[in-house]
C-alpha cells in the first residue's frame, strides 16, 4: 500500500533504461556518475522439508521432501544524477540448484529501474520492473497422475507505470499514479491463474518536519483473470477500491512510526466471483536501544493475487516481530518471528485440492560479520509450520543454511 501513497521515490522507470545511454555523456561532463555497487553472493541451505507440505502430498507432486538449494546471484544497484533527475537500477539475477529436485532448478530475476525528473513545478517518475522465479511450492494445487509437473512453474510478473507529484516537498502535494500488471506462468496447467491487473491512484500528501508526511489516497485496482478461470461465458474481472490515509514520522531521534489504515471493497459483475470488504493497514515501528539494539515490529492486512494458486484474490495478514543487535561494526545478531494468516478468494467452489485458509508461523534468526572490507558471511536458520484446512496441506519445517558476499 505505501508505494501507492509515495509513489515519486519509490517508483522504477522504463524511460531511465531509454535515457541511460542518450545521457552518460552528460552525466560525465558533470561530474555526477556515482560508482555501481555490485555483489556477487553464493548462498547454500539444507531443508528438511523443502516440499512445504505433509510427505503424502509431496509424494503425490513427485517432490522430495528434503533437498540443499545453492543459490549463486550477482547483484547490482546503480544511481546516477544528470542535472536535476535521478535514475537507477537495482535487483538481482541469480540461479536456483537443487541436489534432489533437480527438475524444479531456476533462473531467479528481480530488476526494478527508477527515474525522477522535475518537469516545472512537478516530479514525474516513469517506472518498470520484472520479476521471475520458480512458484512457491506452498500454494500450488495438485492434480492427481502429473507428479511433478504440478510442481513446475515458472512464473513472471511484468510492472509498468508512471506517477506525478507537484507542488514542493515541504507543504501540501498532489499526487496521481498508474500502473500495469501483467502475471504469467510457463505451465500450461497454470494458465488458469494469469492476470492482468491496472492501479490508478491519486492522493494528497502534506509534509514537514513538525508533523512528517501526512498522506490521504484512493485507489481503483482493475484484474482481469484468465478465461480459464470462470466457467464459459461468465465475468472474468472484478475491482478492488480502496480509500486511506498514511502518516510517516520520526518520533524524537530513535524511534520512527509509519503506517497507513484504509477501507477496501472488491467486486465483480460475476456471481462467482468471490466478495471481499474491510480494513486494510501496513503499520511499522522501529526503535533504537542504546547503540546496539534495534526492536521492530509490524502488521498489515493486504488484498493481492497468487499466480500459484487459482484463488481470485487472497487476503494476507502479516504481524512480525524482530530485533537486530550489534555485537561491533563487523558482527551482527538477527532474530524474528512471523504470524500471518491467509484467505483465498476462489471464483469457483473450492475443492480439496485447494488451500482455502492457512495459518502459518515462521522463526529466524541469522549471524553475519564482515571480513575485510568487501567480503560477508551469513550463517541463518529457522523452523516453520503451518494449519491449512486441517488437511495435507499442514506442515512443519526447518532450514539452515550459510551465504557469503563479495562486494567489488
């Protein structure tokens, strides 16, 4: 939700791919180019149970339950400043092996490209991302006889939009946003769960250093499902509405407060498009103990799509808590635990091959130092378990693992 009510910072733009070469020249000239950062990390993990699910379930995808998946990725994040606008690039590429489930080895991409240009008396951000990745093995319905070609999906989510604000950035600001989705999956059993969806949002912000940034926004979120979704000659889109308020603010120098709370509505056209109305918030406190403590804690409730699952929609509610404790400038202490509850909006009744509600929990705790000036190791683990429907769906599972970065 807050990258609809901040949209200039945050957004990533197609248009900074196009000027980035039209532009180097000029950024050279003066000066601005800042040097990329870029590191190439290789992280290993041991799961005992990988599948994500109970071991007759498992069995029935054709998965083996336990595996060790080493992930080797490069990633880069890259700014630059010519004259008064900004662009960069950030994410990751990277490959999934596994040592059992070797059919299930991925690519693992994440790149978002950001641009901010002031035209007058306003900042436009023009903003691209993509993002693909093996499905998560949670969700996946099952049909019996196809073994691991249930699990085998990759799936890609394309985002382009645009976003205005004028007015200047102390005092009030209007603001207006675009963006499309479009979702797709590589396994034609999967067609079924594309998307498209299109956000218009619009809003006003209110910022200064006595009060923060103080925000009130509305939304219309349009998704087109996949034909394959709905019987023959029914509706195949339905509308998510929302309307808010957000309010960011540093509560003296250690602690800092960010949360937005709206109302949102679905609806469709379709009788069997599943319903949805209430509140949804994203709240997030962080505050420094001493020098060396750090507590966080957040919750939010959000409505969005799965390409994994044939739900409509699913509704996620997250609450976690953390803290992070610095033993000295090169070693580290990390820990935290997750509660999130889930509820899938099917456009058909749902059958028992399908998660309708879930319960899960998730603790982990990390350790990292640093050695030298480029070079990191990362040393995490944790347990996970989850309730849904009180079926094969339920799990327990635990996972360790190591990664090391090289910074150059």
């Amino acid at each position: 939700m807050r990258n609809v009510v901040t949209p200039v910072r945050r957004a990533a733009g197609f248009s900074a791919l196009m000027l980035l070469p039209l532009m180097s020249g000029t950024a050279a000239a003066q000066g601005s180019t800042l040097i990329p950062e870029i590191t190439i990390d290789v992280s290993g993990v041991y799961e005992d149970n990988f599948a994500r699910s109970s071991e007759q379930l498992a069995a029935q995808r054709g998965v083996d339950p336990s595996d060790f998946v080493v992930t080797p990725s490069i990633a880069l994040n890259f700014n630059r400043t010519i004259g008064r606008a900004e662009v960069s690039l950030t994410g990751a590429l990277g490959y999934v092996f596994h040592a059992r489930n070797t059919d299930l080895n991925r690519e693992r991409i994440g790149l978002t490209a950001a641009a901010e240009m002031p035209v007058g008396p306003c900042q436009i951000a023009p903003n691209v991302s993509i993002q693909r990745r093996q499905s998560d093995l949670r969700d996946i319905v099952f049909i019996n006889g196809l073994g691991v070609n249930n699990a085998k999906n990759t799936e890609t989510v394309q985002s382009y939009g645009a976003a205005i604000a004028c007015g200047r950035r102390q005092g009030l600001q209007p603001y207006v946003s675009i963006n499309h989705q479009r979702a797709s999956n590589s396994n034609p059993i999967r067609d079924r769960a594309e998307y498209d969806a299109t956000t218009y949002s619009g809003g006003l912000r209110y910022s200064s250093p006595v009060v923060g940034k103080v925000s009130v926004f509305g939304s219309r979120r349009v998704v087109d499902q996949s034909p394959l979704a709905v019987p023959v000659g029914t509706e195949t889109s339905y509308r998510f509405d929302q309307v808010g308020v957000e309010v960011q603010r540093d509560i003296g120098t250690r602690i800092t407060a960010t949360g937005s709370v709206g109302y949102g509505k679905l609806s469709s056209d379709s009788v069997l498009v599943d319903r949805f109305s209430g509140l949804t918030w994203d709240i997030e406190l962080s505050a420094l103990i001493g020098t060396s403590l750090r507590l966080t804690a957040g919750t939010g409730r959000e409505v969005s799509n799965s390409l994994a699952s044939d739900a409509g929609f699913v509704v996620t509610t997250p609450n976690r808590v953390g803290l992070a404790y610095a033993f000295s400038e090169r070693l580290r202490f990390q820990a935290g635990a997750e509660f999130t509850k889930r509820r899938f909006g099917y456009s058909q009744l749902a059958v028992p091959t399908r998660i309708v509600e879930e319960d899960r929990q998730t603790y982990d705790a990390s350790i990292s130092t640093t050695l030298g000036r480029r070079l990191k190791l990362r040393i995490y683990g944790g347990h996970e378990r989850r309730n849904a429907n009180g079926t094969i769906f339920d799990y327990r599972a635990n996972f360790v693992g190591a990664a090391i970065g090289l910074s150059i």
